[in-house]
C-alpha cells in the first residue's frame, strides 16, 4: 500500500481545516445514520474506531447512551489528527497506529467502526481482513462509492488547496463499487449483512454492515 499518501494529512493547515466547524455542527446525517446502525447491531464488548481523526465519529458514538458503558478506543495513523482527538476528549482512548497492522489481538473488539477512510486507500482487501481480524462480531463502514453509471477510474491524487487554513495538499481519491466492497469483505472473512446507498453529488455514500464469519 502507498503509505507515503497518508502523510498528506500531517500536511500544514489540514487538521485545522477539517476541524473548524465540526464543534458547532448537528451531526452529519449520513453519519447518524452508520451510529444507528451500531447501535441497533452493536452486541458486547468495546468498539475501536479505524481512522478517528479528530475525534468526529466519537462524538456521534457517545451521544448514544446505550454504546457509551461498552467504552471506545480510536487509532489513526496520524498524530496530529489524535493529538486534536485527545485534546477535546481527554476521557477517550485514541492512539497512533498502522491500519494494516493494528495492535491489537484477534477478536479484541465486539465492533469496529470505519468511516470516511477506505476511499483513500488504494486497495480494500488489507485493511478489510485486519478490521474483521480484531472485531468479534461486525465492522461498520461508511466509505464513497462510485455511481452505477460512472466509469471504473484509478485511484487518483486530488489537489486541495484551502487558503483560509493555509492548506495546499493532495489526498489519494477512490470511488468503489458495490461489487468491490462486497468481495473485499468476503475475502477478509467477512459477510456483508447490510448494505444501504445515498445517493450523492459526485459520488454516493456506502453505509456497510459486515458480520465476522468465524
């Protein structure tokens, strides 16, 4: 895997930038909508959240009383992005960590929660298997997923430039198919349980339940 993409969100400006406005926003709708799926699927056990950046999806999770006494850890390959986590939510766990070698034992977590990360990554089996490795019961997605109509595309660089924070960046952008997401997570051990689509601009939104199959 490109690691060398990843640093790009370490880039000047890029945690302030996704950062800014989240304390004094409702929580985004499609977000609410992964949360509830945890929450109503959700068994026992703790839940680690893959890629938590700032500390968004954490929120969301916390606001459920029902999931806050099963307890949260939070790994992100960037430290500046769990340096910001830490800093708001000084009680929650987050940590600095590889995705593709997450360090923990098998079947540590009841559910681990991904969102907004696999369309950065320029391939899904890897960080597939190693989510449903450490998760005893599901994996919850929340990833794009390209149109039916829309070409299959190479992952590809995108330019961000934000002037207001500074940033001029580039991030690795992917749009999967349903067909992909759904082979990924059998070839990780996984069995998809739900898959529901919205509809986007650019691309729609995967809200994904992956059950473990062990």
């Amino acid at each position: 895997m490109a690691r060398r993409h990843w640093q790009n969100w370490d880039a000047p400006g890029v945690v302030d930038w996704l950062d800014a406005d989240w304390p004094g926003l409702p929580v985004d709708p499609t977000l609410s909508s992964l949360v509830d799926l945890v929450e109503i699927h959700h068994g026992s056990g703790p839940i680690l959240e893959v890629g938590c950046g700032t500390g968004r999806t954490h929120e969301a999770l916390m606001r459920r009383l029902v999931l806050r006494p099963h307890g949260y850890v939070g790994i992100d390959v960037t430290p500046a992005m769990v340096e910001r986590a830490r800093a708001r939510y000084p009680q929650a766990d987050f940590r600095t960590g590889d995705l593709l070698a997450l360090p923990f034992a098998d079947g540590s977590f009841g559910s681990v929660v991904c969102t907004d990360v696999l369309q950065h990554l320029p391939e899904l089996e890897a960080p597939l298997a190693e989510m449903l490795r450490v998760a005893r019961e599901h994996v919850f997605l929340l990833l794009w997923l390209r149109k039916a109509d829309a070409p299959r595309r190479p992952p590809e660089l995108v330019p961000i430039e934000v002037p207001e924070h500074g940033v001029r960046t580039s991030f690795l952008e992917v749009t999967w198919s349903d067909e992909e997401v759904i082979a990924a997570c059998r070839a990780g051990g996984g069995e998809v349980l739900d898959f529901q689509v919205v509809d986007g601009a650019g691309h729609d939104l995967g809200l994904v339940r992956v059950g473990v199959a062990r």
